[in-house]
C-alpha cells in the first residue's frame, strides 16, 4: 500500500509540475484588417528556421485572394547581399477570422504551422508574428530599416511574450536604391 502511495504521489507531483510548466497560450492582437496588413513586409530580425539561416534582404510579401486565402512569397539573398535569390511561396489561411490574427502557413501540404500576429503598430509599419511554442519569431516592418529605439521597444516585447531573445538575429537590410 505504501508503495503504491508513494508511486501515485510522485504521478501527481509530476502532472502538476508539467501543467505549471505549460505556457499559456501565445496571445495575438484584437483585430487585424487584413486589407491593411496586405503588402511588403521587411525582415527586420527573427530567430531563423533553417530556411532562413544567412539570408540577407529578406522581405515576405502578402496577398489576399477572393477565397479569403493569403499567398505569400518569401524572398532573400542566400548569404550575402548579393548572393543567390531565393523565392519561396507558402500559402496563409486565416484560422480566427474573428480578430484575423491567428493563421495558419502552409509551405508544405498538408502541414500548417502557427503563426500569430502578436504586435501590430496602429499604423501597421511594424508587426511581431510568433508561435505558440515560441521556437521562431519575426519582428518586420515596412521599411527595410527602423530605429533603434523602436527595435529596442519591440525586442522587449518579444521577451515579454516568452521567447529567448539571445536567439535573435538582425537580418542585415539595404535601403531600397541599394538593391
């Protein structure tokens, strides 16, 4: 009986530990006009998937189709500024149209990752996009350079959200006469 006790409160202790161990999950922003959030977005910095490993001008470009589907291309420099460019064309699906924040991207059938619109700027110049399991991050804007303080503010917020920011990487960015 004793051991069986014991057997049953060390299960116990370790199913509270893992649910207070569990984050919440990653919250996204009120409302995202979709219309609005249409358009160039420049990588300003991410923790990089292995896609993403030294890439150099890398912008994410999204459109909005009639079946209310997002087609995206993802475009960078392999390497250096002019290294090798490389497309991508994943697919968005919005998942919460209520708040329009929470979507799903699709690069290879049938998976779906999770992607969070977690920060947006009032006027949509800057925006967060995070995961639930807070493995990848992007922090982008409109243009392909922002200011200090502005990426100081935002880095904060992505630690606030739960992510490791050691992890972060700047994606180096030329003006647009440049490229």
């Amino acid at each position: 009986m004793k051991t069986f006790i014991r057997a049953s409160s060390v299960l116990i202790l370790t199913l509270l530990a893992t649910a207070c161990a569990t984050r919440a999950p990653m919250p996204t922003v009120p409302t995202v006009d979709l219309n609005r959030f249409m358009g160039d977005w420049y990588v300003i910095a991410n923790i990089p998937t292995f896609l993403e490993r030294d890439a150099y001008n890398a912008v994410e470009s999204y459109a909005l189709d009639d079946d209310g589907n997002i087609p995206t291309t993802f475009t960078f420099n392999k390497g250096a500024f002019d290294g090798p460019k490389k497309t991508y064309r994943p697919k968005g699906f919005v998942r919460d149209t209520q708040s329009n924040a929470e979507w799903g991207m699709q690069f290879i059938w049938p998976i779906k990752a999770d992607y969070r619109i977690v920060h947006l700027n009032e006027d949509y110049s800057q925006v967060i996009i995070g995961r639930n399991a807070r493995d990848y991050v992007w922090l982008m804007a409109r243009t392909p350079t922002i200011a200090d303080a502005d990426y100081e503010r935002l880095v904060q917020k992505i630690a606030q959200f739960g992510y490791d920011v050691t992890k972060l990487k700047k994606v180096p960015q030329q003006s647009l006469d440049e490229r």
